[in-house]
C-alpha cells in the first residue's frame, strides 16, 4: 500500500520526526527543507527514506542534532565551517549566505565545510548558488565504499561531484553525479524495499558481482562510473571535501546507513565563481548557445530535464511513500 503527501505534508513530517529525535528548530528546518527538495525533484533516496537514518542517528548521538556550526573567513575569499558533528545542512546553509557574497566581491570563493555528515543532494547546495548567479562546483566525500581500480577494498566514497549553472530567466543548469554508477543511498532504499539491485551496481566481499542490496552493503563495494574513469574522480572528489577540508577521510569515516560507530566527520567543499569578473559579459549568451545545440537534437536533453518535470509534477500531484514508512516516520513523532 501507498501513502499519498503535499510537499507540505513531506515538509511538516520531516521537521516534526526531527524535532521529537533531539533535533533543534534551526536543523531541523534545514534538513527538511533538503528533504523537501529531495522528494520534489524525485530523488526519493535521499528524501523521506533517508529520513529514519536521520532519526536514529540523531536520537543516538551519531549526529548532534543541536549543534550550531561556527563560521571563519581564512582568506580574502575563502570560509570555513566546522558543522561540530551536526548536521551538513545547517552548516553548508551558513557558509552560503556569505560565500556568494564574497564571490560577487572578489569575482570566486571557496567554502569548506568540515566535521560534518551526509548532505543530501550536493545538487540541492550548488542550486542555490547559481540561482545567485555564480557559476558552482560541489565536492562531497563519504564513507568508503569504491575500490580503486584494479582494487578489492574500499577506500573513497561514492564521493559526488555537482556543477551548476545560472540561466537568465531559468532555473540553473545542474549536473550532479556519483563517483560510482549510482549513489549508494539507492542500494539503501533497494535494502529497505527488498528488491534486488541491477547487475553492475555493486560486487560483494569477494568482488563478484551481486543483486542482492544486503550482500552489497555488507562488506561490498560500489562499481565505479566508468571504471578507472569514477575511481579518478572519486579521488579528485577525495582530496577536493576530505583532504582540504580537514575532514575525515572515507577510509576513517563512520558509516552513513547504520547505527555504528562515532560522528562520521566528512566534509564539503564549494567553489562559487561570478561569471561577470571573467566573461566580458559574452557568458550568457555563450551558455545558452551551448545548451541550444544540445537541447536542439530530438534525442539529446540537458542535464536535470527529469528533475525539473519532476519538480513540476510533485507540485501538482504531491508524492507516494510506502505506508510501513509512513507509519515508521509518524513513530518517531510520537
């Protein structure tokens, strides 16, 4: 059976399960209002079933659900947070009201973000600093879970990459990808439906490849996008959130799906560039000759077209949730 809800109801949901699992108004509202998007855009991993991880993360003190992230400048243009074991959102929120700022100031910065958590989409964070037009990139790493090439055991994360580019009159383009051939948070939701994951997802302890999400997620490993080409990424992605951030490495960071270990103390880094310091004023134009020539070819489409119909689609028509969620999620209310 299926559960039918508004944006609205997803919304009042998530801060509700939130504020009653040691999560105070301020992170709670910024994690939902992640969730929300998640959900609106039809990232469902990372929207309502994310949301009892986040519960039980935050009611067994895996998360500080009320941690208040401290911020510094460390440059002319660069900022710092350390999210303090809390959430990722509240801290990334902080860092972006003053680094597009800075950017239109000095024409790029740089953001930070350390001793942190699973952010969600990073393509929900770089969004919003191209609807303040910058042009942005996100680096994101995690608990490991990618073998490098020609290797059995995991030593980066899924570690996504997101880029993202501000339209006159638009939404921004957006283009948000895993390391590896999908994120690990849809084996999750394989995991918690029982449904078998496609072959070439993931391989097991022993490196084979598997369908089942639980052998997966027991000592298995993500197959990167691409092969070699995903393990480099991963790697770059790597240095880019963990190394550079100060953050944890994916090879020292607590897992994200279960209830073991400390605060997994990941990391986040933004880079926000004004295209008007750099273009000559030709950016624009320049952008949406590029995005015409690939959007003018009858099967091409431009990166997030799904997401933005889907966008259009929850508004109207809300979403669907198992109703063993739904009930799970009103338990933690309670």
């Amino acid at each position: 059976m299926m559960v039918t809800l508004s944006l609205a109801e997803v919304d009042d949901l998530t801060f509700r399960a939130l504020r009653a699992c040691n999560t105070n108004n301020d992170n709670a509202r910024s994690v939902a209002d992640s969730v929300v998007a998640s959900e609106s855009d039809g990232i469902h991993s990372h929207g309502l079933a994310r949301l009892p991880t986040y519960c039980e993360h935050a009611r067994r003190g895996k998360i500080d659900g009320n941690a208040t992230p401290v911020l510094e400048q460390v440059a002319a243009a660069g900022l710092r947070v350390d999210a303090r074991d809390g959430f990722a959102h509240p801290a990334i929120d902080l860092g972006l009201e003053r680094l597009t700022a800075l950017a239109k100031e000095t024409g790029i910065a740089a953001l930070a973000v350390t001793n942190s958590y699973n952010c969600g989409v990073c393509g929900y964070h770089v969004e919003r600093i191209a609807d303040q037009g910058m042009i942005a990139l996100g680096f994101v790493n995690a608990p490991a879970s990618i073998a490098p090439w020609g290797g059995n055991r995991a030593v980066f994360g899924t570690n996504p990459l997101s880029f993202a580019v501000p339209r006159d009159g638009m939404p921004p383009l957006v283009v948000d990808q895993s390391s590896s051939v999908v994120a690990k948070s849809e084996v999750i939701v394989h995991s918690q439906t029982g449904e078998p994951i496609p072959e070439g997802w993931a391989l097991d302890k022993q490196g084979k490849p598997t369908t089942d999400p639980k052998v997966a997620l027991d000592g298995g490993t993500m197959v990167p996008a691409g092969g070699y080409k995903g393990a480099g990424v991963a790697l770059v992605v790597e240095v880019m959130a963990a190394a550079l951030t100060g953050a944890s490495l994916s090879i020292n960071a607590s897992s994200f799906a279960d209830n073991s270990g400390g605060p997994p103390r990941t990391g986040q880094f933004f880079i926000a560039v004004s295209p008007d310091h750099f273009s000559g004023g030709s950016f624009a134009a320049q952008v949406e000759a590029v995005f015409g020539a690939i959007a003018g070819q009858e099967e091409a489409r431009l990166p997030g077209d799904r997401r933005l119909a889907a966008r259009e689609a929850t508004k109207r028509d809300g979403i669907e949730i198992r109703d063993a969620l739904h009930e799970r999620l009103l338990g933690y209310c309670a």
